[in-house]
C-alpha cells in the first residue's frame, strides 16, 4: 500500500514536471521527469507483487475454509451433489476471485491511492478541476450503475452453465473405462458440446452487457478529457494560462481518465467475482453436520432397536415397527430380500441417515444424544464396495491419522496378511488409486478390515463386504473378518446366506419389518421365513460332521503381473507454441483477429495512443508559436472520441475468443482421455484439474496479441513522429523488458509449471476425497483426511508465491 501510495504521488508530480518541461526544457526537469515515471513505475510493480503475494495466501486460505465447510456436511447432503461441481466451487470460484483480486481490486486500490495527488495537482493546476473530476466519475458511476445488476444475475447464470460443464466434465473422465466398453464417447461429446454451446450462450449475454457498461464508462471519461483538452487550448489562446499549464492538465486528466477508465472496465469482472463469492458464502454457510453430544460408554456396545420407523424422504417407509436386540459381545446377521430394509437399518446405525429419537440404541445410550465423531470412530462399516483413496497402502489403512508406528503393521499382521502385503510392489508404501496400483474387490476388503483394526472398533457393521467375490476370495475374507469380529458386536448385511453361518443371530426382514429374530441354529430348523430362504438358495443347514470350506492355504489378493511393463503410448509433440497460439488466433476469426486489429486501432487512437499523441504534440508547439490548432484539436476530439467506441467493440468479442479457446481444450482432453486407446492411469481430478488450468494457454495468445499491439504502436509513433528516436525510445523499452522476460522466463516457467502441477495434485487429492467421502465419514477421518488435504494446497500455495 505504501508502495502504491508514493508512486501515485510520483505519478502526480511527474506530470508537473512534463508540463514544465514542455514549457522550458531543462536537463534538470529532464531528471526529476525521469524520476517521477522510473520509481513510480518500480515501485507499482513492488506493490503489485507484494499484493499477488498476499492475495495467494489469502486464496489458500479461503480453499481451506471451503474444504472444511464441504468435509462438515451432512453424509446425505454431500453425497447428493456432484463431485465435478464441488472441484468447480473449491478449486475454479477460489482461483478467479484470486485473479480478481489480484488484478481488478489492485486497480481500485491503485484509484485511492493514486487518485487524490491527481486531484489535488489538477486542482491547483485550474481550480475547476477539484469539482470537475469527481462529478465526472460520479457520472461514471451513475452511468452504468442501472447495468450492474443485471451483469451480476446473468454472471451468476454463466456461472452455473460452467459448473455443469465442469461437473459432466469430471463425471465422463471418471468413466472413461466403461464409455470404451460401451462405445459411449459419441454421446458424452455430445452432452459435453450441448453444455459448451450454453456457456457460449449464457456468455454471450455477460459480455454484451460489458460492453455496454465500457461503450458508456469509456465514451464519458473520455469525453472529459476532450473538454479538458478544449477548455485548455482556449485558455491558452486566450491568454488566461500557459502551455505548461496546459500540457499538466492534459496529463493528470489523462491519468486520472486512464485510471477511471480502466476501474470502470473491470466493474463488469468485479461483478463476476461477487458472484463467485456469493457461491462461496453459500457453500461456507452450509449446514454442518451436529458436534458435540455424551460421550461413548465404555467396553463392549450392545445394540438395541425400539419400535423404529424410517422413510426416505421421497418414499414410503423402509422401516416400521423393528424391535431388535443385538447383545454386546456377539453378531447379528440382516437377512431378507432385496428392498427389505437390511441396509437401511445398518446405516441408522452409524447415523448414515438420522434415526428418530429413542429408536436406535449403542451400549444403551440414544445415538442421537452421542458424539457424533465418537459414535463413527465406534462404528465401523464395511459396504459391498470398499472405496481407495489417492495414496499409499499405509495411508489407506490410517486414512491420513498419524498412528504410532508399527501400529498398521501389527493390524496387517493380525489379519493374517503379511504376505499379501509383502507381495506388493512396494508394501506399505505402494501407491493406491488411479495413478497406482489397482486392487481386486478381495483386496479392497482387506483395507477396509485393517481401517477397523487400526481404529479398535467397537462394533462392525459388514454390508455384504464379500458379495463380489469369487468362492476363494471370499473364504479368505470371511477368515479376516472372524478375526475382525472377535470380542466386537457385530451386524452382518447378508446377502449370500452363507454369510449367517458366523452369526450368533440372525433377524429375517420383509418389507420393513422383523418377521423372524432368534439364535440362528435354531431359526434354521424351525419352519419360517428363514428356513425357506435358506431351501430356496439350498443351503439347508448342514448335517453333523460335515464341515464348510474355509479357504485355509489358498492366496489371498491377486497374482502380481510381473515383467517389463508394455510402453506407453507416443504422444505427438504438436505445434509450437507460438504457432499453437497462432492457429487459436485464427480459429474465429470474427473473434480473434478482428477483435485484435480492434484494439490496436483503439490503442493508436486511446488517450497514449501514438495518433492522439501526434495531435497531441503538433496542437502544444502550434500554441507555443502562436498559433491557433483548431483542426488540430477537431482531430484530436474526434480521436478521443472514437477510442472506447472501437474498445467496446473488441470487448464484445475477444472475450468469446477467450472462452472459445478454453472450451477447446478441454473438449480436447475429453476426447483424448476417452478415445480408444490405452492410457497413462492418471486420476480424474488431476485430469480436470489440468483441463481448467487451460486459460494459461489462452493467457499466452493474450500476451502475443498485446506484444504484436505494442511494437506496431513502435512503428507508427516512430513513422507519425518522422523520427526514429521517437520510435526508438519505446523499442528499446520493448526490448528491455524483452529481456527481462528472457532472463526471468526459466524461473517464471519452473514456478508456471510447478504451479499447475501443484493445482493438478490438489485436483487428484481432492476428487480422490469426494469420491470416498461416505468412507471418510463413517470412518470419522474428516479431520485427519481434511488436514491431509491441507498439507497438498499449502504445496500449491508455496508453488504459486516463488
């Protein structure tokens, strides 16, 4: 702020300088001109990166705020909501309030505190000039107030099209395996290009409105510095003020017009961004799931059911009336058709789903009055279908707690699969997930077994964990989890009846209800509901002596494919990349270039533009001979004056050019990661998280378009000046901050790089967590998985700030 603050105030007194310096030219002022533009313009670039710096931070900040408001939703609510959309509100909303922050607000910033020096020097240049200048930005203000509000409705419109965009995006890369099989690619392009086509449209809308609100903002402000321009060439003719005087007033208008100009030309972006922070405070002020609550009883739970009654909120009722009692110490098995109720009740259990209050009992104390956190880290659940989280084997087991060492092992050991663990790549440490290695449906199991061990549970809850397995795999398993279950109470989801045969009790469920409850060797050979679903599948109990398989010295997990690994695919290395931005260039035309060749005519005729500076400089030596520059000042008037009509123009299309070469892209990646070929297995949420890091690339044509916009403002000065050196001095400025950039670019492209590969692993991480968000739940690892994913950002924080 200090920074910004002194070069404002060099800026104000430089154009004292440069007003005095037209009217007497001295080496002196020649210095103190030099002075004023060099360290102001130092110590802006000072501020600016300071400010960059502090607003990364502040962006990791607010990422981390939005990771706990996601990882405290209620299971129900978060499961409800699409993964891509979610990766869209943390990762893409926080990284454009970021760039607007960094860039728009740093504009208001620059306003305040390098607005007042121009104010006070205009004023005591021409006194009207303290009540000019407010009144015109005022008028500014008032201007284009009336469109602020429908800007923010319609951004908030386009908002929602990128989300779903994004959202079938990260949903289509995360089934790319079974659109190969099923030949679905046509139909995800097409789903993914009809939700382009609406981004196009709701686009379309936003930008219009913007160029109305810059078309109003640029033609007053501008305006302004015409009448300035007027009113000071009369003055001069008049004899009533100097050129010096003049030459000041034109220059501190024309700063404070720049600066108006361009805060007003951002309003619309600043407007985008308050509809990114609207979602945000949406997402922040989400209801969180309920802390607090009596602490768990101690020793081994029981489980009691009381007159329970359930309904999905858009069904019937999938419980009603279930009295059930699941004594501490032993296990009970759900058994019933499908639809009966079996997992429902199970989840009621852990508070998957909320149960009505006195219905569900653990160790005799009401499940809603528990600790919420105390009653998952309890209560561990094992579903058909065990979920992997992006990293190590051990991580796994843990789920990101920091456990005293050797206390995986030992559950591995327990569990009887030290050699499976042995037989890994790499043990422990071997990588899990997409990018890694790949588990069977047996080997999930066993993670999901070793959680429980690592975390002593008190009771399990098995949802049919082995309904996925082969016989063998399934004996294996059925092993771990007797050793699971020992001295635990138990509630076995019983799919397979063979499951019931390591229940002490087993409960038979029809349409809501218990119809049957006892021991379980007695309900087997007593007539009822259990007895015919055991004749319906022939599993009739077995006779004495006969003895059931238990799989004992078959493998457990899968073999290991072991050799040279086949290569991966050649990749193209395509176009360069000034040929790459070339060609995007070209790609609308309508868009690109012409939108291009609008800005460059608008910048020859814009308040620095060489055509206005020409007039500018023939009008002041005319008066300084004693001339009166009436055409002169007509063709600077008109100049002004057609400047921000021409920029409104090129606003209203090259931002589709923009959006146009980010769709691309990404359309692009779509195809590639579900075309017919093999693949490097990389993650999802890495995939998409690269895809939206797409606007670097529409950022470079932006540069290139600004570069080829400079030097021909080189050229023209250089030719409408007659001289070289005129053309020259800003060449060399050109070519001097060229080779800044040479010199800097290795560095800045290591922290680009670094940057985007930080952004992709955080993508990974992240959708890797939303995707086994009801394990880490259940499992009550939020806060373990939710500083885990702290550590990743606080990387992606450390790359962004080199």
């Amino acid at each position: 702020m200090v920074a910004t603050a002194v070069s404002g105030l060099g800026q104000a007194l430089g154009t004292v300088a440069a007003g005095r310096l037209a009217d007497s030219p001295a080496v002196r002022l020649v210095v103190v001109f030099a002075a004023c533009v060099v360290g102001g313009a130092l110590l802006d670039t000072l501020g600016r990166t300071v400010w960059a710096t502090v607003v990364d931070r502040a962006e990791g900040r607010l990422r981390v705020d939005l990771l706990d408001a996601v990882m405290h939703q209620p299971l129900a609510a978060l499961t409800e909501q699409a993964v891509g959309e979610i990766l869209d509100r943390v990762d893409d909303d926080t990284h454009e309030l970021g760039a607007l922050l960094r860039q728009n607000a740093w504009g208001l910033i620059r306003l305040m505190l390098g607005g007042l020096p121009l104010l006070v020097v205009a004023g005591l240049t021409w006194w009207p000039a303290w009540l000019l200048l407010p009144v015109a930005a005022a008028g500014v203000l008032l201007a284009i107030r009336p469109l602020l509000a429908e800007l923010s409705d319609r951004k908030v419109i386009e908002e929602i099209a990128w989300t779903d965009h994004a959202a079938a995006m990260e949903e289509g890369v995360a089934a790319r395996d079974d659109l190969r099989t099923s030949l679905g690619q046509a139909f995800l392009v097409r789903r993914c290009a009809e939700l382009s086509a609406t981004v196009h449209a709701r686009f379309h809308e936003v930008v219009v409105l913007e160029a109305r609100i810059s078309r109003r903002a640029g033609f007053l402000l501008h305006a302004l510095l015409a009448a300035a321009a007027v009113a000071g060439v009369a003055l001069v003719v008049g004899g009533a003020e100097s050129t010096a005087t003049l030459v000041t007033l034109f220059l501190v208008t024309t700063t404070f017009v720049g600066q108006i100009d361009q805060v007003a030309r951002q309003i619309p972006d600043l407007q985008a961004g308050v509809g990114a922070l609207i979602r945000l405070r949406a997402l922040l002020e989400t209801e969180p799931e309920p802390v607090g609550g009596r602490p768990l009883p101690g020793g081994v739970l029981g489980i009691e059911l009381r007159d329970l009654h359930f309904a999905y909120t858009e069904g019937s009722f999938a419980l009603r009336q279930v009295d059930l009692v699941v004594p501490p110490g032993t296990t009970c098995a759900l058994v019933g058709r499908s639809g009966s109720g079996k997992s429902t009740l199970a989840s009621l259990i852990s508070r998957a789903v909320e149960p009505e209050r006195g219905t569900v009992l653990l160790g005799e104390v009401d499940v809603l009055d528990l600790d919420l956190q105390q009653l998952r880290a309890a209560v561990g659940v094992v579903t058909q279908r065990t979920e992997i989280l992006a990293g190590t084997l051990a991580e796994n087991i843990a789920l990101f707690t920091d456990l005293a060492p050797g206390r995986v092992q030992a559950a591995v050991d327990e569990l009887g699969l030290t050699d499976w663990v042995v037989g890994l790549p790499g043990g422990l440490d071997t990588l899990l997930g997409p990018s890694g290695t790949s588990l069977s449906a047996g080997e999930e199991q066993l993670v999901a077994f070793a959680r429980l061990l690592v975390r002593d549970v008190s009771v399990v809850v098995l949802d049919e964990a082995t309904a996925r397995m082969d016989p063998v795999t399934e004996a294996r398993v059925v092993a771990a989890s007797q050793r699971l279950l020992a001295g635990r109470t138990g509630l076995l989801v019983a799919h397979r009846l063979t499951t019931t045969a390591r229940a002490d009790h087993v409960a038979v469920l029809e349409a809501g209800r218990v119809v049957q409850h006892g021991p379980r060797a007695v309900v087997a050979r007593e007539p009822g509901p259990f007895r015919r679903l055991l004749e319906a599948s022939d599993q009739t109990p077995a006779r004495p002596g006969e003895a059931t398989p238990t799989g004992h010295g078959s493998a457990v997990g899968t073999v290991r494919r072991t050799g040279t690994a086949p290569p991966s695919p050649e990749v193209e290395a395509g176009p360069g990349l000034a040929r790459g931005t070339w060609h995007a260039l070209r790609i609308h035309p309508a868009w690109g270039l012409t939108s291009a060749a609008l800005f460059l005519v608008a910048a020859m005729c814009s308040a620095y533009g060489a055509v206005t500076g020409w007039l500018w400089g023939h009008l002041v030596v005319q008066l300084q001979d004693g001339g009166r520059p009436w055409l002169l000042l007509a063709g600077l008037v008109g100049s002004l004056l057609v400047s921000p009509l021409l920029l409104a123009e090129a606003i209203a299309r090259y931002p589709r050019w923009w959006i146009s070469v980010m769709l691309r892209v990404r359309a692009a990646v779509l195809l590639g990661q579900t075309r017919q070929h093999r693949l490097d297995p990389t993650p999802p949420g890495e995939v998409v998280a690269r895809a939206m890091d797409a606007d670097r690339f529409a950022r470079y044509g932006d540069r290139w378009v600004d570069f080829v916009v400079g030097l021909s403002i080189v050229v023209a000065t250089g030719v409408a000046g007659a001289s070289a050196l005129a053309g020259g001095v800003l060449l060399a400025v050109m070519v001097g901050s060229a080779a800044v950039s040479a010199v800097g670019s290795p560095v800045a492209g290591r922290s680009a790089a670094a940057a985007s590969a930080a952004r992709a692993r955080f993508g990974r991480s992240l959708v890797s967590t939303l995707d086994s968000v009801r394990t880490v739940k259940l499992a009550a690892a939020t806060p373990q998985v939710h500083a885990h994913l702290r550590r990743v950002d606080y990387g992606r924080i450390d790359a962004a700030v080199r």
